[in-house]
C-alpha cells in the first residue's frame, strides 16, 4: 500500500535544526516531522559540551565570537552567515532560556556558569552538566508537543526527493516497521538530517549519522560543497581493541571542556607533548588538536594518548562532568584518578548541501539547515560548541524563509500534486534486489570495507596515493550496489557509499592543507590557489 501526507512544511530530521525550524514553521501552516528513528535519537542529544553565545555582554561580545569563529574557520568562512550566527545566536539561545533550558549557573553572582573550550577568546559556552545536548532537545522538544506544532512520523526514513520540472515538492519515504512506501507532499521542503559520521570506522556519531539528507539532495540535483572538510574530534574514548573494530559502534566522546577547565594531554611515555604543536597547548583547535594526537600515536606506537585530570578537583569532575564521570566509572575508570586512553574519531561535518544564509538550496521548495547544511558558517574547521548554534539559528532562519513564498498558489499546489494511483504506476515497482540487498552478511561486509577505506585513506591525513586507492575501493562497492533499496539498512548502505565517494573525490581536487583537511603530499596553505569553495552538482 501507498499513503499519502500532505503539508506546508516538510522538516527531515529531528535533532535542534529540525525542532528549530519547526516552532518557527508552526507559526504558518501545517508541519510533518520525519525521523528515522525514535524522536530524541539525534546527534543534539549526543553533544556533551555545550552551546556558544556571547551572553555576557560584559566580559565577552559577538564582535569577539565572531572573531574566534572567522580564526577557526581557516579562510574559508563566509563573513555574511558569521555574523549571523553570533548575533542572532544571543537571541535564540535567550529564547530556549524563556522555554525553560536549564543552564548550569554560576556560584555566585547569578549569572551562568561558562565554560572555556579550543580557540575560544572568552568562556562563552553554555552548558547543562554535560548533557546540554539533552536539555536542548528536551526543551524545544516539550515545546513542540505542549503547542502540538507538528505531526510527528517516527521510524520513517527518506528514499529520495519528489521532482516536478525542477522544483521540490516533497519526498517519498519508507516506513520503517511496515516496509511501506510513503509520500509526503510540502510546498516547502527542509532537510535537517545532520552529519555523515558514520562513514568512518571510528566516530562519536549516533548510528543515524549516514549522511541520508545529502546523498538525497545530490541525487535530486541539489549543488554539495565543502565536501573534504570532516572534523575529527580529539577525545574519543578508546575502547578495547575488539570494540573498535566493530562497525557502528559510537566512540563515546570526552568533551572538549574537560580540557577548557585544565585536563592535560599526556602521551604513551607520560610526557606532555601540545607545546610542540600550539602555543595554545590543549585548547587549541580541534583539527591541530586531532593531528598531533595522531602523531604521537604514529611515534610511539601506541594506539591512544592519555587524558589526565589530575589537575581537577575531583568533586568539580563529579559536578561538572556527571555523565563523563559516570560513563567511565561503568568501564572501570575512576577519571578523578586515572588517566583516560583517547584517539581522535570522525565528529562533525562542515560540508554539505550548498544553502544560502536563509537555508535555501538551488533547487525551489528545497531548503537544508544544521550539519547537513553548508554555508560557510564554519569554514574548514568547526570552532568549538558552535554547531548547537548553526541549527538553533539557521534551522530557525530556513523556515523563516520557507514561509515566504508560501502564498495561496503554493497550498493549491500542495493539494494538487499526484495522486497516489498516479504514484503506483510510476513508483510502485517490484523492487530489483541484487545480492547485497538480500544477504545481510553482504550488507555488513561492504559497510565495513567503506568505513575502513575512508578511515584508512580519507581519515585525518591525506594524499594522492591513499585518496585514490580508496576511491578505487568505492567505485567498486558502488559498482555492487546495483539494486532497489528496500529496508532501511539497504538505503543506509547506498547513501554511505554516495558520500564517502563525494568527500574523497573533493579530498583529492584540493590540493593544500586547510583546517581540517591535511594532505602529506601538499602539507602547506595555498591561499593563491585554494581559498575558495569547491562545488559539486550531480547535474
């Protein structure tokens, strides 16, 4: 069977851009959630450190974030969606206090407890314990339900977007749980599926992060850019070595504020080693950060550094960090004592569905906002806790620009789109199963052949010889997957391998070194002949 969903607004995803943008949709019409997993289960509910805003008009200003973030971003940030985001961040961060997001505060003084993270000027980030991810998401989220400002529709993943002369008008879904095909038409269409982490063997990305929103923008057209820049997170916690090579297993993150308030980096023979890479030593930025990690391991031999917090008081470690504390307490680590092995893992991606600064694609009706989105916000290298604010404030703005056109003409069409026999003749074939689709075996093979290669040769340093000998590895699995995606693993499967190839082959164009991408063979920044953004359309 075949149903069929009508709206105004479409919104594509769950986590802070989604919720985000729906509140402010709510405002104008009739809004559909899609998430292919339980509501709630998103990388917002993940973020462990914090959100950035310059509350304190005191000791701190929008003019100084805006400065830390443009420093961040390596050359590559947009000025425009910069300033957007300090100034207009303020506000929305104000407006989730009013809803009732409970920020840690200060002792004394009655003002919140800010925290100091990588390349920050000032503290600046706002945090609940280190569960602000959490309180985010169930602060928007409450919000959503008490206004009753959207139909949710949960284990429902996208399949591809609906097309009529070139505009957006929709997407065709699969119902997860009843392997049913399903179609949701909108005038307006705003993807917010966030990252891509899972393309990589290690990530502190949720087994969602398959990058679905943009190989679904890509097929339908939609311009990509940025595509190289993918920003590995110093601290993940190194698991035994049977756990790391499990695919899909999230790497559980240590926070970058476990360093803002004095843990210090120690390698495999106890020394300390950031003076050798940054005068800012542990607060450095991230990708300097991950790369000096990585070389230590690669000189010592070891598989990990070590994260000490000696320095911490241990009832502060308790207070400030409960879930950190507690999740390593569970695996035998008491971190008020004991040092805590680390490596980088994927984390986040800059790159994404090219938008303009109000979400909107090249293609009408289709919008995008959050880590699925690019628009320069973050350069070539994410500054830290901005991300929380990219979909609080963007995800805010594109459905703010999503109402604009949202005229009289644009609900009659939402009311005349195909109807759902015309959909089965032209959608409703037997789907073409080829061997991967049938063979869950095959299916965890070839993910684990992509996550290696990209992890191996697209990973946090780079060059020719390893970038094409995983291009290789990918056209061949993308040469396997010749088939109709019929469950929800089958889609996963093909939209992880669209991406992976769409990051390595940007990987190879740019030839430099630049925030978070590293290439060996070209080690140095070329502002000559780099400092621009590469785009790519399937078009």
């Amino acid at each position: 069977m075949i149903s069929v969903e009508r709206c105004d607004f479409l919104i594509v995803g769950g986590g802070i851009a989604g919720l985000s943008a729906t509140l402010e949709a709510a405002k104008y019409g009739r809004v559909a959630i899609l998430t292919k997993s339980k509501i709630g289960e998103t990388a917002t509910t993940k973020a462990q450190g914090g959100i950035a805003a310059a509350v304190d008009s005191i000791k701190d200003s929008t003019q100084f974030h805006f400065e830390d973030t443009i420093a961040a971003g390596a050359g590559l940030c947009d000025p425009a969606a910069v300033k957007i985001l300090v100034t207009e961040g303020v506000d929305r961060v104000r407006e989730l206090i009013k809803m009732g997001a409970q920020f840690d505060k200060a002792e004394t003084g009655g003002g919140f407890a800010l925290s100091l993270e990588g390349a920050h000027k000032r503290r600046r980030i706002l945090h609940a314990g280190d569960a602000t991810g959490k309180e985010i998401q169930r602060t928007l989220g409450t919000k959503i339900v008490e206004e009753k400002s959207a139909k949710i529709y949960q284990d429902t993943i996208g399949i591809d977007l609906l097309l009529d002369t070139g505009r957006c008008y929709g997407i065709k879904a699969l119902d997860i749980k009843s392997q049913s095909l399903k179609y949701f038409l909108a005038p307006a269409t705003i993807i917010t599926t966030g990252g891509l982490g899972q393309v990589y063997l290690h990530t502190t990305n949720p087994e969602v992060a398959t990058g679905d929103g943009i190989a679904m923008a890509w097929r339908a057209g939609a311009e990509v850019t940025d595509m190289e820049f993918v920003q590995f997170h110093p601290t993940s916690m190194v698991q035994s070595a049977e756990l790391r090579d499990l695919v899909a297993i999230p790497q559980f993150l240590i926070s970058e504020a476990v360093r803002g308030e004095g843990g210090v980096l120690l390698n495999d023979r106890g020394e300390r080693f950031m003076e050798k890479y940054h005068s800012a030593l542990e607060l450095a930025p991230r990708d300097i950060v991950a790369r000096a990690i990585f070389q230590e391991m690669r000189q010592t031999g070891a598989d990990c550094v070590y994260l000490s917090l000696k320095q911490i008081d241990p009832e502060k470690i308790k207070k400030r960090f409960p879930v950190i504390y507690k999740t390593c307490l569970e695996r035998g680590l008491d971190i008020s004592k004991d040092n805590i092995p680390v490596a980088p893992a994927a984390h986040y991606f800059m790159g994404g569905i090219k938008t303009d600064t109000d979400g909107k694609t090249n293609l009408p009706g289709l919008y995008a906002a959050g880590e699925c989105a690019a628009l320069g916000v973050h350069g070539a290298n994410r500054l830290a806790s901005n991300s929380l604010l990219d979909g609080l404030v963007f995800g805010h703005r594109a459905a703010l620009a999503a109402t604009s056109p949202l005229s009289s003409s644009d609900v009659h069409r939402r009311n005349s789109f195909p109807s759902p026999s015309e959909m089965e003749r032209g959608d409703h074939s037997e789907h073409k199963r080829g061997m991967v689709g049938e063979d869950d075996i095959e299916l965890q093979r070839f993910k684990l052949i992509i996550k290696s290669a990209m992890w191996n040769g697209t990973g946090i340093v780079r060059s020719k010889e390893s970038l094409n000998r995983t291009k290789k590895m990918l056209e061949d699995v993308a040469s396997r997957l010749d088939y109709e995606p019929a469950t929800k693993e089958d889609i996963e499967l093909k939209n992880l391998a669209l991406v992976a190839r769409l990051i390595t082959q940007a990987a190879l164009d740019r030839q430099e070194s630049r925030g978070a991408h590293f290439r060996s063979d070209f080690p140095k920044i070329d502002d000559l002949n780099w400092q621009r953004h590469l785009i790519y359309s399937a078009g």
